[in-house]
C-alpha cells in the first residue's frame, strides 16, 4: 500500500520558480508558493501579491494569510482572473460524516479524505502554520506535504 498521495514538485508546478532569482533567496514561502500553483500566477508575480496583500516580508511567514483570505472571498476579490471561495462550514473547518457503531459522527478532514472526496479541481489548503495547494488531486508544495496524508486542514479555498 502506497502511504504517499500524488505530488507536482514545485518547479514543474509553479510558472517562473526554476528562474526567479526572488525564489532561490526565499524561505518561508509555502503561501506564496500556494497562491501561485493554485491561481496559475507567475512565482514572482504571486511573490510581490502576497507582499502587497498581506504585508510579508521577506523569507518570513504569511501572518494572518486565512483572515485575509476569506476577506477577500467577502470582498469578491479576484486572484489573477480566477474567483474563489472558503470551503466547510461558517468559519472554514473541513470535516465529513462517518458512521460509527450505528452513530453518525463528525470527523476533521485530512489532506488524504480531502483528495478523495474532492478529486477534481483546484484548492488552496492550509494546515497548522503552513498552506499548499491541491491540483486535481495532486499535492503542490512541500515533498513533505504528499506524505502526511492524516494531516488536518484547517480551511479550504475552492478556486474556480
């Protein structure tokens, strides 16, 4: 049994990355890398977006990346042509129904349930601290990410 889903290594799935002089002085970019694999954005493009938007600097994290996110779902706003939306309940938590001992329960989504139940399209996921993006059930991100299947998703963004 194979415990790895399917991965997109960050150079064949993200436009520029192999070249961006920005990329190769970079860390701490996985919502940079995120925006950019999901929404089809060019990395530096998708680099100076997350700068502008959500005031990271550089080699450090995103703080506060899902607020800002589901603002600009509120806000209609569009990423490089293409609209999205927050997935889950009211306040984005992933979760699905399983039938236990006769009773129905709720359980967390997992980066591997999510695949399953939503093998087709594009989505931005965020875990604990970190976010990476889902093509088509393909993990775009860190190899890492591929491998931790019962990792659970904080929020979902569905981007159409």
């Amino acid at each position: 049994m194979n415990n790895e889903l399917k991965y997109i290594s960050t150079k064949d799935a993200i436009i520029g990355y192999s070249d961006s002089v920005i990329a190769k002085n970079e860390s701490n970019d996985c919502a940079v890398r995120a925006i950019s694999s999901a929404f089809e954005m060019h990395y530096d493009e998708a680099h100076q977006f997350v700068k502008v938007k959500f005031g990271r600097k550089d080699r450090k994290g995103t703080a506060f990346f899902v607020g800002g996110m589901r603002r600009m779902v509120d806000d209609k706003v569009q990423i490089n042509g293409k609209s999205f939306q927050t997935m889950g309940d009211q306040f984005g938590r992933m979760s699905y129904d399983v039938k236990v001992k006769g009773q129905i329960i709720k359980r967390k989504m997992t980066t591997g349930t999510f695949i399953k139940k939503y093998p087709v399209g594009k989505y931005l996921v965020v875990v604990r601290g970190h976010a990476f993006s889902i093509i088509d059930g393909n993990v775009v991100g860190n190899y890492g990410d591929a491998r931790m299947k019962k990792r659970v998703i904080n929020t979902a963004f569905k981007i159409s």
